[in-house]
C-alpha cells in the first residue's frame, strides 16, 4: 500500500515543466509534453508563423511561409490534423540586378534547364547533388529521435546528419566545391535573400535554403499556423518578464515552480534572468529585421528597370531595402494586382509603385538571427534542467528545425523523469 502512494505521489509531483512561448517549437513540445504549461504573451499561439487572409486568395503568409515534403515533423502534423496542402508557384521569376535580369524562369522546366546549363555550366547539377546528399543523411535525425534517443548539443546534431565537418561560411563552402561565381551571386544570393532576407550565411542556413530552392515549396490552405493545435495546449496568454533560479533547483516564474523550463522564445531585453548562467549572452545576438507588406498596385518599371507585367516574382539582387516582389493575385483588387513585398527595413513604396495602397504590413524585428554569426555556446541546456529550445535558430532558421529542438528536448525530459521514478522507488 505504501508502494502504491509513493508512487502516486512521484506522477502527480513530478514533471512539472513551463514552456515559455507558443510558436511552432513551444507549441509541438506542449503536444508532446501534455502535462506542461505554456506562457504566451500574445492572445493567440503561432509566434513567427503568421498570415493575412484576402477573401479570393490563400493565406498570405507573412512569417514561416513555406515546408517541403521531405519535413516530417511538418507532415506527420499535417497528417494528424487532416489539414490540406498546395504547391507554391513562383509564376515567371526574374531576378534583377542594376536594373536589368540576370536570371528568368519560365513555365517549361526544359527551357530553364537548359537556359541554367548555358549560364553556369555544372554549378547547378553540383548544387542538387550536394542538395540531394543533405535530405538523404537528414533522415537520420528522425530514426535516432523516434528511437527515444537525443543529442546534448549541436554539435552532436550535426554529426547525426553528417554535417559536423562543415566549419566555413557558405561562400567558402561553395568556393570549395567548385560552384561558379556567377551562380552564387546571381541563383545563391536570390534565394538566400528570398528565404532569410540576407546573404552572408554558415553552410548550414546555406544548404538547408539549397535543398528548398531544389525541391517543390507547399504552404497550408487557410495558414500554416493550422499546425498549431492550440486546443490540445495548456497555454496561458501572459508575458514572462522574469524566471528565477531557486536554491532548490527549480524554478519560478510569477508564483509558481517548475521542475522544468524550457525558452521556445527569442531572447531579448524583455525578459530577466535571475541566477541562470549565460542567457544573458544571447541579448547580443544579431537579428535580422524584416518588413513584409502587402500591397494593391502598379509597379513601377522606372524602379526595377524592366516591364513588370509579366512578372510575378521580382527578386532584387542589388537595393538595400527591397528584397522581394511577390504577385499574390492580377486584378484583384479595383483593378490592381497584389503584392506581397519583402525588405530589410522601412521601405519607401511610393517609389516602387506607381500607384498603391497598403493592406496590410507586419514589421519582424528580429524574424531570424543574422546567420553569419558564430554560435555563441553550441549547447542549449544552461543549467541543470533548464533548455533554450530556439538556441537551435543559429544554425538555420526553419519550422523543421524547431520542432526537431522540441522532440530531442522531449526525449531528454522523459528519460529524466523516468530515472527519477525508478531512483524513488
């Protein structure tokens, strides 16, 4: 009998565990802990992922816009949720530089083989090798955590997916391979750009962009915030402005203690660490600001250089503001084609557009860190039972990666709970 209450006693006590933010990392390790608590300061869950919806069109994202399908984490949500995909399409791309196009896509995959193989030789079959070589050994990630397993650091991740010999910069990296210079400025850069709003990145960001640009993009139909099962997640919509380390070991935030705490947030000025080594390094990470709006008008050819009409993608190699033209629907609106537009900062659209009007716009401070940066500590546990699950950001930032970081810290804190059960008892 005595047996018996103990162990009651262990399962209701133990695990206590706060997660702190509710996007797409918080949000999959609330699932797959459904006992935590989850902090949230926004009234709704998705962090970064976050859409408009334009009666006519799908969401227009304006955060994590797009997933492959060889993410599983991503599917195997989808699939639990019975939500439905559909391809993304570029339409006629034109990348530009000093007002004229360097690279055009059109609707006939042969012809734009053949124009890539003219331009830059085999660059291009050399980046979808590598490309392809990257997805085949990422595989290993899902069978080792599903096996219950999990690593303590990045390094170590990068050792399961065989990239932990990748010391350099992408540009040394591709330089190394033998990428032709004139690919990189003008198809490396444009995705680069496109995906992460910079250029200057670590392979990883690099590779991880590369084997999106070779392979087909999908988004959900209605948002890929639909990942988010908020229902099936205690979350309380309230800002964390302090977490304390007590002497005891665990931790408190407002009037409660934890046994666990995991940060699925950025770590800024907003929020105080009381006794915890190291956070407060991370208030020295750059990030990279983006400004995404959307947009009803008429691009200005005097601006880009060239006739848009034909155009449903505009890339913009060479301004240091805009980034990205994308037409989301033609004439929609009172006779005007929407655009989604992408910048690094404020954007001065009457310049741009002939004529327009705003629709929306959502600014992101710090939508990803400025991925040239080294990483600060390659763990992400920074005192005993205390994770930064978005720590992981620094090595590439995508919904993949985060919901990987929420399994392998998933399976640390199950693992630990059950030595502890079997220590008690």
């Amino acid at each position: 009998m005595i047996f018996i209450l103990n162990l009651i006693s262990i399962l209701i006590q133990a695990q206590k565990i706060a997660i702190i933010g509710c996007g797409i990392g918080g949000a999959t390790l609330a699932q797959l802990l459904p006992s935590a608590t989850v902090y949230e300061s926004y009234y709704q869950c998705g962090g970064r992922i976050n859409h408009v919806l334009i009666p006519g069109l799908n969401a227009v994202e304006f955060g994590a816009t797009f997933f492959i399908k060889q993410n599983e984490y991503v599917q195997k949500q989808i699939e639990k949720r019975n939500l439905e995909i559909y391809k993304r399409d570029l339409g006629k791309l034109a990348v530009i530089k000093n007002k004229q196009i360097v690279l055009q896509k059109t609707d006939l995959d042969v012809i734009n083989i053949v124009k890539m193989v003219y331009k830059y030789g085999l660059s291009p079959k050399r980046m979808k090798d590598i490309t392809d070589e990257v997805l085949i050994n990422f595989k290993s990630i899902y069978t080792f955590l599903e096996s219950g397993q999990y690593y303590h650091n990045f390094n170590e991740f990068l050792q399961i997916i065989k990239l932990n010999d990748i010391k350099m910069n992408f540009t040394e990296f591709l330089n190394e391979n033998e990428i032709d210079q004139q690919f990189q400025e003008e198809f490396v850069d444009a995705i680069l750009l496109a995906i992460y709003n910079q250029k200057d990145v670590n392979t990883i960001a690099g590779l991880i962009s590369m084997v999106a640009a070779f392979n087909d993009a999908y988004s959900i139909k209605g948002g890929n915030r639909q990942l988010i099962d908020e229902e099936k997640i205690n979350v309380i919509h309230s800002k964390v402005d302090i977490i304390h380390r007590l002497k005891n070991g665990k931790y408190k935030i407002f009037n409660d203690q934890y046994d666990y705490v995991v940060v699925a947030s950025l770590v800024n000025l907003d929020i105080s660490f009381d006794n915890i080594r190291e956070m407060n390094q991370f208030q020295y990470v750059k990030y990279q600001s983006t400004y995404v709006y959307i947009v009803a008008g008429k691009i200005s050819q005097k601006y880009i250089g060239v006739n848009p009409e034909d155009l449903n993608t505009i890339v913009i190699l060479d301004d240091g503001e805009v980034t990205e033209l994308k037409q989301e629907c033609l004439k929609c609106f009172s006779g005007w084609n929407i655009y989604k537009v992408q910048g690094r900062s404020e954007l001065k659209l009457d310049q741009i557009f002939e004529t327009h009007q705003i629709i929306h716009k959502k600014v992101w401070d710090a939508a990803y860190p400025q991925l040239s940066q080294n990483l600060l500590n390659t763990e992400f546990e920074y005192e005993k039972n205390f994770f930064y699950l978005n720590s992981i950001e620094s090595l590439a930032s995508c919904m993949e990666f985060m919901m990987i970081q929420a399994k392998n810290i998933a399976n640390i804190i199950k693992e630990r709970h059950n030595q502890m059960i079997h220590e008690d008892l």
